[in-house]
C-alpha cells in the first residue's frame, strides 16, 4: 500500500507555475487535475491563484467544495489562496507590493505544504513573472496549434523553420537567470501539447516537429498533455476530475473516461515531481 507522499520524502514544498500568456489553453483544468493527483497520494498541496479578475482554478475548487457538501462526499482538497495585483501608486510603487505580497505568502506557505501549485494568468503581469522565477517546475500547456506554438517562436510560415523565439520564451530564460542568481536553483520547463485530436492531420504532425525543434533550442521538455475530450468540460461544475471520478459514485466509467485517466497518470508520470513516481501510482491504483 502507498503510504503517500509525506515531509520526510520532500526538502521544503515544491514550488509548481502553471503559466502561459495566453488564454484557453487548458491551464486551469490541467493545473487541477495536477493538484487532486497529488492530493490522492496523500500530498500536502497549497494553491496560489494570480488571475483575481478570472478565478478559473479558485472557482474550480469552490464548486468542488460545494458538490461535495452538497452530496456529503469526501473530496480532498487544496488549500487555496487568491492573490490580487496591486493597483494603486506608481509603477515602481505596484511592483514593489506585488513582490513583496508573493513573497511573503510563499514564505508563509512554504514549511506547510509539500507542493505549491501557482497558476497564472493568460497575460503578462508582474505578479506572473516573479512566479515564473519562483518555479521549481514550469509547466506551460499550449495548444494543438500554431496561434499557441506562436507563443513560443515565430516560425517560418513556408518551412516550418524556427525563425526566433518570442517573448514569452524569452521571459522565461530570464526568469531562469534571476532565479539562479537568487538562490542557485533551477527551473524545469515543460511544454505540456493540449487538445490533441485522436486523428492523425497534417497541421498535427507540423506542431508536433516545430516543438521537437524548439525543446532543443530553448531547453524546455516537451510532453503530451490533455486531449481534446468534452468530459473534461463538463467536470467543472462539479469540481471534480478524472482522478476522483471513481470516489463520486453513480458515474458509469466509459472509454473516453478510462482514456482521459490513463493521460492523466502520464502526464504526472512526464512531470517528474519529487515525491512521485510510476511505483508510487501503480501502488495506489
């Protein structure tokens, strides 16, 4: 029996961003079914949310709360916690307060929990950024398209050559230098492919040799993520995910379920986050 994930496995909680600068690319559902998966191995796991105008991952674990009070049903849960942008002042004045903010939660939260999950928002911000150089994990979910691999690098609209990364690439491998200025740690950087369709299609094949080149180059990893699924969707309401679906009851596991599951123990298989391993899952299961 797996005796979950406990303090003596850990050195200080994890820190994991799950970030991008675009919207609707699956990050709040990706970001949750992370968090239950690490809460169902008995994981200690804190949430930071930065998109205080948004809440799409704080709204998530609210509705979960509410289904499982609702229907008296014991769901495990994150602690949560939203953080706002300052407003107020200068420029210079907002940044200050915003990093001062960040960084007095993380303390705050760091000797609790074995993992903090921050998602961010679809934008630049500055609260965003110092995240990004606060990660131990970097988790970026992207499309199964060109409109999101822009996000990453401008490319070459004949050959499908990598011309030059963009900005956001080029935010991350500053974030990457601040961060071993700081404290001489590293960042993991992993591009997670999202809405993939089952069929294979020229475009498909295309993406997938743009971020085979572009993981060499900007060393980033690059893994297959979520895939284009309705289910995934219609869990939100509930709150719940395919990791807990067999805790709910009354629910008829179909193919596309057992399919979606089996791409969520891949991916947290991909992620290699400390205190998780495929023998730890398999014991679970």
């Amino acid at each position: 029996m797996d005796q979950g994930i406990t303090p003596k496995k850990m050195n200080g909680a994890h820190v994991v961003v799950v970030g991008n600068e675009k919207g609707g690319s699956g990050k709040s559902t990706s970001a949750m079914h992370i968090v239950v998966s690490l809460l169902e191995r008995g994981a200690r796991v804190a949430v930071i949310d930065l998109d205080a105008r948004q809440k799409s991952l704080a709204r998530y674990i609210e509705n979960r709360q509410s289904y499982a009070d609702q229907y008296n049903l014991k769901l495990s849960m994150p602690d949560v916690h939203v953080l706002n942008r300052s407003e107020e002042g200068s420029l210079a004045d907002m940044e200050r307060r915003d990093r001062e903010n960040i960084t007095a939660l993380l303390t705050e939260v760091k000797g609790a929990y074995d993992y903090i999950l921050i998602d961010c928002p679809g934008s630049d911000t500055f609260l965003s950024r110092v995240a990004h150089a606060a990660a131990d994990t970097l988790i970026t979910p992207v499309n199964d398209s060109f409109v999101d691999v822009d996000l990453l690098a401008k490319v070459n609209p004949d050959s499908y050559q990598v011309e030059k990364l963009s900005l956001y690439s080029e935010m991350v491998w500053e974030a990457r230098k601040q961060r071993a200025l700081t404290d001489r740690g590293t960042i993991d950087w992993i591009v997670m492919r999202n809405r993939t369709s089952a069929l294979d299609a020229k475009n498909k094949r295309r993406v997938h040799n743009v971020l085979t080149q572009l993981q060499k180059r900007v060393a980033f990893r690059y893994v297959p993520g979520l895939g284009e699924r309705v289910i995934y969707r219609e869990l939100f309401p509930k709150g719940l995910t395919l990791v807990d679906f067999r805790d709910t009851g009354g629910q008829k596991m179909t193919m596309s379920h057992v399919a979606a599951r089996q791409e969520i123990r891949r991916l947290m298989d991909d992620l290699h986050l400390p205190g998780w391993d495929k023998a730890s899952v398999a014991a679970a299961e």
